[in-house]
C-alpha cells in the first residue's frame, strides 16, 4: 500500500475497467496507432531498414525486429522541490492486467514478461530543475508494444493523486502540525474523490512521519475513505440552517438531539453574518441543556451537547458585523485575522453571562475554553501561513479547492520516457536530447 506498510494495493481495491483499457479505451491515440503499428510490424516480421540511427559507434541495428524491440523506461516529475508519490499502487495494476496483445478477439497475457521496479506510494522524490537528474517513480523494461497503451492512464493516475498528494502535504506544513480537514470533493467530478481522498491520507502519514506528529485524516465524503477503509465526517451545512429559518442554535440544538454523540458539534455560525453573536447562542443553548442533563444524572444524554467548536465561513466578498471596519478588504472581509481573535476572546467569556451556582463556574468557563476554532472559505498555503504567523487561535484548517491547484511550482506532470534499447541483447541509451536514464535508491523490483 504506502511506504509506510510496504504492502501494495490490488485492483480488488481499484476495479479497473479492464477490458477497454486492454483496448485502448483511456489512451492518447498516438499510443494506440504505434500499438497497432508495432503489432502489424511484428506480424510482418519487419526489420529495421533506415539509415540515420542514433545508435553508438559500433552497434548496428541490423536483424532488429521493431515491432518486438524491448526498451526501459521511466515515469517521473519535474514538479519543483519534493513531490509526495501517490499512484503507484493503481499504475502497476494498470500495467499487471493490461499489458499484452489481441490476438483476434483473445488477450494474450505478457506481464510476466516485464520487468518491473518502482517506489511504494507516499515516497518522496526531489527536482532541482535539472531535466537530466529526475528521480524515476517506476521502470519498466519489455517489450513497449506491450505496454504502450498503459502509458497515458499510468501518467494520468501518477498526476492527480501526486498533486493532490503534495499539495496536502505542503499545506499540512504550513498549519504548522494543526489539521487540515480535506474540503475539495465539490469542486470536481466524484469519480475522482476515492483516489483524492487516499492521496489526502497518504499525505498526512507522511506528514506525520517527517514531522512527528500523529495526526489522523479528515475526510468529508465516504468514497474519499474507499481505498483505505476512512469515513466521511462533517456536521452542519447552510443548507441546515436555511431549514431553521436562520436560527443557528436552534438547529445545533436539534443536530445534538439527534446525532449520535460521537458526531462532533460543530455549529456552521457565518449564516447570518455575525459570528460572534451566533457563536454565543449557540453556546448558551448547547451548555444549558448539558448542565440540566448533567444535574439530572444523565451523563451519557449529557455527552450530545458538549459544543466541539464553531466554523468560520465568511464570504470573501463581506465584513462580518462583529469586525469593525478598516478600510482595507485584507483586514476587514471574509475569514480574516480580526474575526477570528473577536470569536474566540468572545467564546473564552461567554461563561460569565450564565448564572451559575458556584459548583458549575469552573466547568463552565472550561466547556467554553474546549470549544475549538474551524476556519473555510479560501484557504491556501500562503494564507495559512499568514495565520500562523500572526499566531491567530485556528484549530482546524477547512480546506478546498487549493488543493487541487496546478499552476506554477504546483504543477506536478508526470512524463515517462524510453532511456534505453535492447540491441542484440544489450541495453543501449536511447533517449530525447536532454533526457536520460535516471536513478532513483528507492525503486523495488514488483513481483
């Protein structure tokens, strides 16, 4: 599975679509027309008849059959500084049931004819900017008319997770080890969210391994957690809210009575643009029939209504009532610095606007002191930081889009090149002007 367990995934966990990959189905066409061609090549028993061969001094091509011509190649990214590896599981099952050739309306099977090496998935790998010193994720050598048709859903699958992958772990680095609670599936197809959500978690373990820490992974759909056995967590949406007319408490109070008390209370408090105000309703609501459960006895009852924090989602575009206006849209809209020192001094007091007997002011003012801080709405990298930074009192950073971000130092493409030819039974460079076979210490041999 990951590089934390050294054990692989199998297609039990991906369910390829098999038999229209084997046919070219999710492949650039060019890989299918040089499939088609090598296999017409072979069949024809042709061989190599040019004349301007790159081959070195003292090798000559003769007797080759093309269409049969075994070569090595290597997937790899030039994404700059370190990449999180996630894909190769899927890559190598892509390559284990689809590598071989039709004859008539029969696959015949060739994997066990390649050879294969890669990394496990949650590896680093490292780019300096130098095209000819990549660090290849796996290598394959065999017959290329084999395996030509993998190529573009191996790249593909190596692509989307590693960037997701990368970006998490870049952003659970910026959190400064505080969780970032993974928000992306909106905004993109659904097919995509279990491979999304293992590339979220294999990010957070490898964050967890440089970094010391053990934090577990946030997901918020089911289909996130498919891979790895996750579940999806979540608490109230504005959609909720709009069902109570508006009124937050209201509808924290009804989440409470009827959510299992290992839901975490969380109480969504930007629906009427005053977080502040909202955030004390809610509290007041939430401890006062705690307390009254408490007082009767009823402890497990009581467990429903500890209040587990409160999520700031202010629009980018509104200054929330409780932050008074500066004059500049960095200070003054949306999530911002202010509104959240305002939420939580508010929160830490609310207490001492209860009448309480005496026995109850220390467990109050702790109730209040335990409500956790969730932050939303256009969150990234550069912002967390800032947070950070200024040392503002987050507990959880609700993430999204941003982590599916592909421009500039995010880009994370993966190519793969042939390096190498098998000539008369020995491997001989053959690679594209400034590519080159490359090295990479933690390649395993798959078998």
């Amino acid at each position: 599975m990951t590089i934390f367990n050294h054990q692989r995934l199998t297609n039990e966990t991906f369910k390829l679509d098999i038999e229209r990959m084997r046919q070219g189905w999710y492949s650039d066409k060019y890989f299918a027309n040089i499939n088609r061609m090598l296999i017409t090549l072979s069949a024809q028993n042709y061989h190599y008849q040019g004349k301007r061969h790159n081959l070195p001094a003292g090798i000559t091509p003769e007797g080759i059959c093309t269409g049969d011509l075994e070569v090595e190649m290597q997937w790899f990214t030039r994404r700059p500084g370190t990449t999180v590896v996630v894909g190769v599981d899927k890559s190598l099952e892509m390559l284990r049931h689809c590598t071989g050739y039709f004859d008539g309306d029969t696959f015949v099977d060739t994997y066990a004819h390649l050879e294969v090496e890669a990394v496990h998935d949650g590896a680093l790998v490292h780019y300096n900017g130098d095209p000819s010193r990549v660090q290849p994720v796996i290598r394959v050598r065999g017959r290329y008319r084999d395996f030509a048709l993998t190529e573009t859903p191996t790249l593909g699958i190596l692509t989307r997770a590693s960037r997701v992958a990368t970006n998490v772990y870049e952003t659970q680095i910026a959190a400064r080890g505080k969780p970032v609670l993974f928000f992306p599936a909106r905004f993109d197809l659904h097919e995509v969210q279990a491979a999304d959500g293992y590339a979220y978690d294999i990010a957070i373990q490898r964050f967890n391994q440089d970094y010391a820490h053990k934090l577990g992974p946030f997901i918020s759909t089911d289909a996130q957690g498919d891979w790895w056995g996750g579940a999806g967590g979540g608490t109230v949406a504005h959609a909720a809210i709009a069902c109570f007319f508006g009124d937050t408490a209201e509808v924290m109070r009804a989440f409470a009575a009827t959510l299992p008390a290992d839901v975490p209370r969380i109480a969504l408090v930007d629906f009427n643009n005053d977080s502040v105000a909202d955030s004390l309703a809610v509290c007041d609501v939430m401890f006062a029939r705690y307390r009254e459960l408490m007082d009767a006895g009823d402890e497990t009852e009581a467990r429903k209504y500890r209040l587990y924090g409160v999520r700031l989602d202010t629009s980018g575009t509104l200054r929330d009532v409780c932050v008074p206006p500066l004059g500049d849209p960095a200070l003054d809209l949306g999530v911002n610095p202010r509104l959240v020192f305002n939420v939580r001094q508010a929160l830490d007091a609310a207490w001492e606007r209860w009448d309480l007997p005496l026995a109850w002011r220390d467990r109050a003012r702790d109730y209040c002191k335990r409500v956790k801080i969730v932050v939303s709405g256009g969150f990234n990298v550069e912002k967390i930081k800032k947070f950070e930074r200024l040392g503002v009192p987050v507990d959880f950073y609700a993430v999204g889009s941003s982590l599916f971000d592909n421009h500039g130092p995010t880009v994370t493409d993966f190519t793969s090149d042939i390096v190498r030819v098998k000539v008369h039974g020995e491997w001989v460079e053959m690679a594209k002007v400034g590519r080159g076979r490359a090295e990479n210490s933690e390649l395993e041999r798959v078998r």
